[in-house]
C-alpha cells in the first residue's frame, strides 16, 4: 500500500498514557481509536506490532488511517497524534473593518437613489465599490454584515 514503513515504539509512560485516555471512556472516540491504532503498532517488548491491514480490520478503519497515525506518530511525536494542526495559510481577512462598516451603514441608512424605494443588497455592493470603500465586494458579503448590525435589507 504504502512505500515507507513507520516503525512505531512506544515506551511504557507512552503505553500507560494511551491505556488510560481508553480506559477512562471519556475522550473523543477519534482520539480513541487513535490510541488503538498506536497500541497495536507498538513494536516495542510490550506491544503486539500490527500491520496497518490487519489493524484496520480489527478497529473497522481504513489501511490508510493506521498508516496516517503511525506517521505522524513517527515524525511529529505522541503530543502531535491527539493535537489540531495549525492552520499553513491565515484566514481570509476581513473586507469590513470597523470603519468601513460604518460608512456601509450610513450609506444602507440613507435615502434610495432615484427610481427605487430602498437599498437592495447588489446596490449597496455596487455603490461601496463605487465609492471606494472596498475594492470588491459580493451582496452575500452585504448581507452578512447588515444581518450582523441587525441593518439587513430585503
């Protein structure tokens, strides 16, 4: 299945740490299975040194996650199996500042241009790309900022 095979030895506090977090019954059952999967893999004295096939068969997972835990088991250590990765690119940022969404609501407040009797959402996106306020911006992204400030136009 897989080219490299990721040797797996867990020492006894390891052990005793994995043990615990299934025995207690109260963590997530993703973080139990994923003590299962690295109790089998151990091929230390104390472990039964499992293949990925025959642990994913035992567990009712897939091949493909035993080989993914005993991975980064291997490469980023113990801690890093039951941790949440951090995110390699930050969130999109914001188009609404504080400001920006004051100048929205003052604009979404005023009077309709002529031929209308109120903002829709595709005007107000339309006049504060025109206005310069953002250089782009969706009637979704509108919309949730006024449902936001409780402004939202129908």
């Amino acid at each position: 299945m897989c080219e490299k095979r990721y040797i797996v030895k867990l020492s006894s506090e390891e052990r005793d740490q994995l043990e615990g977090l299934i025995r207690k019954g109260k963590s997530a059952a993703k973080w139990q299975l994923k003590a299962r999967i690295l109790l089998h893999a151990d091929e230390s004295e104390a472990g039964s040194g499992w293949n990925d096939p025959r642990i994913s068969e035992a567990l009712g997972t897939y091949p493909l996650m035993a080989y993914r835990v005993r991975q980064q088991c291997v490469e980023e250590g113990l801690e890093a199996v039951f941790t949440r990765k951090k995110r390699k690119t930050p969130p999109v940022a914001r188009i609404f500042d504080g400001e920006k969404e004051a100048r929205l609501i003052s604009l979404a407040c005023s009077q309709a241009p002529a031929g209308y009797a109120s903002w829709t959402l595709r005007l107000l996106a339309n006049k504060v790309v025109e206005l310069g306020i953002v250089p782009a911006a969706s009637h979704n992204t509108i919309g949730q900022v006024l449902k936001k400030t409780r402004l939202n136009r129908t």
